[in-house]
C-alpha cells in the first residue's frame, strides 16, 4: 500500500515508510494510564497477555536483558522504543487535561536521542517510588544529540544528569519542560553542554534546589531562556562551577524568574553570566538572612586546586521587587574574594545591593532606588 500526501507535487511512498518517521512508546505498549501495571501481565494467561511463557521468552523478546516481572509497562515499553530509535526522539501520548502519567519503575536512561510530548501537549512521566530519578540523561561516549521536549516529570530528580562518558552537542534540543523532584528538580552534575538552548523550563516545589547547573566547563556558550524556579527549599537556580577556571563556564540567562524560594532567587558559584531581564521576588522566604539575597555571586575553587574562581555576572534590565532577606539585600557577594557585578537599567523596589563582597558598577545610577556601598 501506498500512501500520497495531500499538496501539489506530492509523490506516493510506501505507507510502511512514512508510518516509521516516528517512534512512538504506544508502539511497543506504553499504556501511559497512571495505573502503573507490570510487565507480568505480559505473561501467558494474563489480562494484557502478549503471550510470553516466562520472563526469559520476555526479556529475549523485549531485548532487555535485566527485566523483571516488577518493571511497568510504561518503563519497558519506553525503553523498547527508545533502543529502536536510536538518535530519533520517542513520541509519548500526552492527555488534554493532563492527568494521566507514564509509570515508571526505574530511570528512563538516554545515552542519545530522546522522549517528548505529542504537539501542544505536555506528556507526563513520573516515578513509582520517590527514591529514584525520573530521567536520567547519560550521553556518550563522545558528544550526542539529545532531546527533550514537552514533558512533565517527577522523581527523586526529574531529570538528572552526568558527564561520565560524553556531552551534549549543540543539536541538543530541551525544551517545554515542568519538572518537579524530592531532591532537586532539575540537575545536571558535571554534563557539559556546548552551545546547547534550554528553553522554558518550570519548576516548583523541591526541597533542594529548583534548576541546578553544577560541575565543570559544562555550559560553555549556552543559553538558558524564560526559566522559573518558585517556591524551592534550596535556590532557585543554581549554578555551581567545581573547578579552578571560569573562562569556560560562560553562560547567558534570558527572562528569568526566581520567586520565594527559601534560598537565594539565582546563586552563581565560580561563574561569567550574563543575565537579560530577569524577575526576582520573594526569595529568601523563611528570613534566615545569611547570603540568600536574590542574586548571589560567590567564589569556587576545589581540591587539589589552591585558586579560587570569582563570579562575574552582567545583568541588564533587572527587576528586583522588595526581598525577604533581613537586611533587605536584592545582591550580594559571599566571602572567598571579590565577585564583580554589573547592573545595567536595574529596577529595585526598596532593594539593597550588599557591596562588601562586590565590586559593583551600575549604569545609569538613577534607576536604582537604593544602593548601599
């Protein structure tokens, strides 16, 4: 059979063909139903059976080779699918209301390519237990494209990932995802990305940091565009340099928002950033004082390192509403060496710029209502 686009100039293919452009986990049996069914019922005699005699006939015709009758439907079916794509993104079923998640009972790992949501539709994916990560970005070896689109996840992490063999190239597309974590929400420790867009990225709620960055040279010439962190037990965005250099660690931060957060609204440790427009309200919300003004510069420098790296941060056309922190800091620097600051057409309501451990430039003067020096 054939199959003929509708539009002039269209030529017939085979149907087969064009039905493969796309992978989707319903094609393997992902249910993505919330009830996080098991693959037992897989079995022989079993409401969902797919007629395998035992879970050695299943793991050979599954292809993974460490299944268990415990895994989810969802997991498996995931997994399934993404080994068929190699390199092409999984399409997950998303619901309307967006009530209905994706179960699964162990990481989702991806070494390359990806999982999205079906167009204007965020699919959901979230773990059986609390204890594990819900996505596990693991690229390698060498630099991959991955993909991450339209997604809602929860887990330990929602999406966690590392650097131990490889990184992300910049085809990498992450976008369109709300992530929520019992840890952190969203946190990469020590994955490099090179020239890589992290686009729209909401989340709320962790107990630890909301959007957390941490290791070494790993967003060198990215960009992170229009992210919220709310209402975080740690900061709300995080990044965090573990080595002795800087010129590396370069990164622009486009329409940001950080807002109560228990810790600093947006903390950068050993970091260049440039900061465009972002939002800061609220943080510091249980006034324990300290550093957790809503931006926060400070130095890095680890073992065997004696150095120690200083932030350098531009921020133009900053709002700052009226903080929570005691002293009424908008910014600060920490102790560890002079951090460097400039704020260009800032907006502060009844803020107060620290600078004990900053070197501050503001132009023009005049838009900022406060500055103490």
């Amino acid at each position: 059979m054939t199959f003929l686009q509708a539009g002039l100039g269209a030529l017939p293919r085979p149907e087969q063909d064009k039905m493969r452009e796309t992978i989707s986990a319903a094609d393997f049996g992902a249910l993505g139903d919330g009830t996080a069914r098991t693959v037992d019922q897989w079995l022989t005699g079993k409401p969902l059976s797919r007629g395998y005699a035992d879970l050695a006939e299943m793991r050979t015709a599954t292809g993974i080779a460490d299944l268990a009758l415990t895994d989810t439907i969802d997991w498996a079916a995931i997994t399934m699918a993404m080994a068929a794509a190699g390199e092409l993104p999984v399409i997950l079923k998303g619901t309307p209301n967006g009530d209905k998640d994706h179960k699964v009972s162990r990481p989702i790992l991806i070494k390359k390519g990806g999982v999205c949501g079906p167009d204007n539709q965020r699919a959901r994916i979230t773990t059986t237990l609390k204890t594990f990560n819900c996505i596990h970005v693991q690229p390698g070896p060498g630099s991959q494209r991955v993909i991450l689109k339209d997604l809602a996840v929860g887990g330990l992490n929602g999406i966690y990932g590392d650097g131990l063999s490889g990184y992300l190239d910049d085809n990498s597309v992450i976008e369109n995802i709300q992530a929520g974590g019992w840890q952190h929400c969203f946190f990469f420790d020590g994955l490099q990305a090179i020239g890589v867009r992290f686009n729209n990225i909401r989340v709320e709620g962790a107990p630890g940091n909301g959007i957390y960055f941490r290791g070494t040279s790993m967003l060198n010439s990215s960009q992170v565009i229009n992210p919220r962190a709310a209402t975080c037990g740690g900061a709300g965005l995080l990044f965090e340099n573990t080595s002795d250099q800087a010129d590396t660690t370069c990164v622009s931060i486009i329409g940001a928002t950080a807002e109560y957060n228990k810790g600093p609204g947006m903390k950068f440790d050993g970091y260049i950033a440039t900061l465009i427009s972002p939002h800061f309200e609220g943080n510091d919300l249980d006034k324990t004082g300290g550093f957790n003004a809503d931006l926060q510069l400070s130095s890095s420098g680890q073992p065997p390192s004696t150095s120690r790296v200083h932030s350098r941060v531009t921020c133009i056309g900053g709002y700052w509403s009226s903080p929570q922190h005691p002293q009424r800091w908008g910014a600060c620097g920490s102790p560890g060496g002079a951090q460097v600051l400039v704020l260009i057409m800032p907006t502060m309501r009844s803020s107060v710029v620290n600078t004990k451990n900053l070197q501050l430039t503001v132009l023009p003067t005049g838009t900022v209502q406060t500055v103490s020096v």
